[in-house]
C-alpha cells in the first residue's frame, strides 16, 4: 500500500477507533487528559510502523495494546505503580486480561462512562461541545473551530480548561446513579442534540446544512441508545435525529440554496432513516416517553408520514406542540406552534400568535420570529409590512444562505 494510502487508512483508523482507545485509557488511569495523550502516542507509534509493516488485522487492539504500554510506564514514572500496585493490578486486569480481546462488555461500558464525563455539567455548553467532538467525535481542533465558525485557538482552550477541570474536580469515571442520572442524561442528551442542530440549521457561514456534524450526533446518540437500552429520553433524541436527518439531502437546492420544508420534494427524503427513526420513536414510547425529545420525534413523524405536504396531519401537530409546550414552557415552542397553528386554522389564527411573542425579551434579535411574522402578512396580502419584516429577518441572520433567501422573500412582497 503506497504511503499516502496508509496515511488516509490510518486516519480511518483513528476516527473509528478513538473514543473507545481513549475511554479504556480514562478508565486506567484515570486522567481523560492523560488518557488523550496516550493515545496520540499509540497513534504516532502506528504511523512510524505500520508504513513498514502493514495494517495489522486488528487496528484497534493494537492500538489498545501500545497505549496501555505507554500507560504503564507513565504510572511507574509518577510512581503510582509503587504505591498503588494492588489497585493498578486490579485496574488493568479489568481493562483488559487480553490486551488484543477486550473483555466482553468492556468497550461500551467505557464508552458510556467517557460521554458522561465529557458533557459533565461543570462544563459549559460550548465546551462540552468541544470536549465531545474531540474525544468522541475523533474530530481535530482545527475541524471543530470551522465547524462552529470559531478561532481555533479558542477551541483549544475550551478543550484544554475542560480537561482541566475534570482533572481537578476528580470527577469520577462512571455512570451516575439514582437522582444523578437524569441531570447528567439531560446534560448529555442537550450536547448531541446541540451538535444535530448546528449541522441540520447552520447559525452561520455560508453553508444551510453542514450534514457531518449530522452524522457525528448521530453516531453519538445511537451508541448511548444502544448503551442506555432502558432510557426512553435516549430513543426519543435518536428517533428525532433520524427523521430530521432523513430531510437533509431535500434541505437544499443544487447550489446549496435553502428549501423549505413544504416545497421540499419528498422523494428525496431518506426513508430508511425515516423507518429508523420510527422504530425508534414507537421503542420510547413503549418504554413510557413522554418527554420533549419524543413529543419533538412525534411532531416530525407527521411530517415523515404525510406523502405530501398537503396531507400533513397539522391539527395533530397543534395538540402535540400544545403538550410540548406545557412540558417544556419556552416562546421558540410557542413560535413553532403559532406556525403549525397558522396551517390548520388559517394565517390571522397563527399572527395572533405571534404577536403575543414580539415584546418577549428572550426572542431580541431572533431572526425567525420577524420571519414566521412576515410569512403570516404575506398570506394575509400585507405586503408591505411583510417585506419589511423579511428584510428585519434578513438582517439578524448571521447565515449567508439564510439571508439570500429571506431578501428573496421579501422582493417578492414588492408587487
């Protein structure tokens, strides 16, 4: 295999098989930026052999293997091995009594412990964004500072005080119990479905969608659906990404332009993410779901299973935002109810709505809610105010695919 090959196949490797190497590592020696370092060691190790001697049939135990090697020696050189022998026995017999096949169970389990520890509720948002994308999403600084349209020295520094302050806070490697779970599920729940929405609605840049950082949410909430089997909230998030993400190829034009939802050609939807999303929906639900994340899955599952646009079930939407918003009280739910509240009982009924939202401090410079406004006018023939709101709309937007379309919509108020 010529160099630049192996290079690209290393590169595969590590993607795949990083977040499992680092959470075995974490779990060892307890220090996730520790743990890190370690593995870019074993990583580097790979590059310097495996031009020479090829990709070994099990890319990821051998990269376990030089990690935990490299592991070893750096708790003998902090002479934890000294003072602690009996518990680095224990550590390591539990990580891996075969260093080229891991206990059953064992990667998984790390997995899980690893999420929780990187979307910890110490941290803020943002920087649990970043620790995840990096230690789960294999993604380097540089790929996470563009894909949020941020200076990579401040990725950098969100990933290196996060690591910082896990080290210092001793939070403990595991999954919590008991009145901790939820708090820390919704924490890590929050992150990937941050991570989602960033690449199904672009905040800014010139780019609508970015569909990989879709597909890195995604990832990251099946493995915690598989790895949390019994948590409906879980199933609900992954059904909710499925059938959004099932849009993403409609979602724009063939120069990148924005598509709205209802003049979206629906042939172009995945409907194997959508049956995906609807199995998964319909196992939160027996599992008693009820929490946003399914009621936000169940209102996308009408728009999944309407053929057409026309055939879409709003009166349902409307009673669906309506539970959504006693659940979850915020005015961007109330926002999207007024629309799905303007399709099934006319423009006038949802401007009403609307209206009742435009003193709402929290929507300041929102550029949606001028732009539902603007569509209400627009349809009820008011079209001067409704191109003035369009161009308000336009100039709040911080995406520049958005702004084409909404000073779009609002020339076609002119005549």
């Amino acid at each position: 295999m010529a160099a630049p090959d192996i290079s690209r196949a290393i590169d595969a490797v590590w993607r795949i098989e990083s977040a499992a190497l680092i959470a075995g590592l974490t779990r060892i020696v307890r220090d996730v930026a520790v743990a890190e370092d370690l593995a870019q060691d074993a990583l580097v190790a790979a590059l310097e052999g495996w031009p020479a001697s090829g990709i070994p049939e099990n890319p990821g135990a051998w990269l376990m293997a030089a990690a935990k090697h490299r592991a070893i020696d750096h708790l003998r050189r902090t002479k934890l091995l000294h003072r602690k022998h009996e518990e680095l026995g224990v550590r390591l017999q539990a990580a891996a009594p075969n260093p080229e096949e891991p206990e059953e169970g064992e990667i998984g389990d790390n997995m899980l412990r690893l999420i929780f520890m990187t979307c910890h509720p110490l941290l803020a948002a943002e920087t649990r964004v970043a620790l995840t994308l990096r230690l789960l999403g294999g993604l380097t600084t540089d790929e996470i500072a563009r894909a949020f349209l941020v200076p990579e020295p401040t990725v950098a520094q969100r990933i290196v005080r996060a690591k910082k302050t896990l080290t210092e806070a001793q939070v403990p490697f595991e999954v919590p119990r008991g009145a901790d779970l939820n708090a820390r599920l919704s924490s890590v729940l929050e992150v990937i479905y941050l991570i989602f929405n960033e690449g199904y609605s672009a905040t800014a840049g010139d780019d609508w969608v970015r569909p990989a950082l879709c597909e890195d949410a995604l990832r990251l909430g099946r493995v915690l659906a598989e790895l949390a089997p019994g948590e409906a909230e879980a199933h609900g998030l992954v059904a909710l990404m499925e059938i959004q993400a099932s849009r993403l190829a409609a979602r724009v034009g063939p120069g990148g332009e924005p598509i709205l939802l209802l003049d979206q050609n629906r042939a172009r939807w995945d409907h194997l993410l959508i049956r995906r999303g609807l199995a998964s929906l319909e196992r939160a639900e027996r599992l008693g779901g009820r929490d946003s994340y399914v009621l936000q899955a169940s209102i996308a599952a009408c728009h999944a299973r309407a053929r057409t646009a026309a055939e879409t079930d709003w009166p349902r939407i409307v009673s669906l935002y309506g539970e959504l918003a006693e659940r979850l009280p915020s005015p961007i739910v109330e926002l999207n109810r007024a629309v799905a509240v303007s399709m099934a009982s006319g423009p006038a009924a949802g401007l009403e709505l609307v209206d009742r939202l435009v003193d709402d401090p929290s929507l300041r410079g929102y550029h949606l809610l001028p732009s539902v406004r603007a569509d209400f006018l627009k349809k009820l023939g008011r079209l001067g105010e409704a191109r003035a709101e369009f161009e308000r709309a336009a100039s709040l937007t911080r995406n520049s695919r958005e702004r084409d379309l909404l000073l779009s919509r609002a020339a076609s108020c002119a005549g």
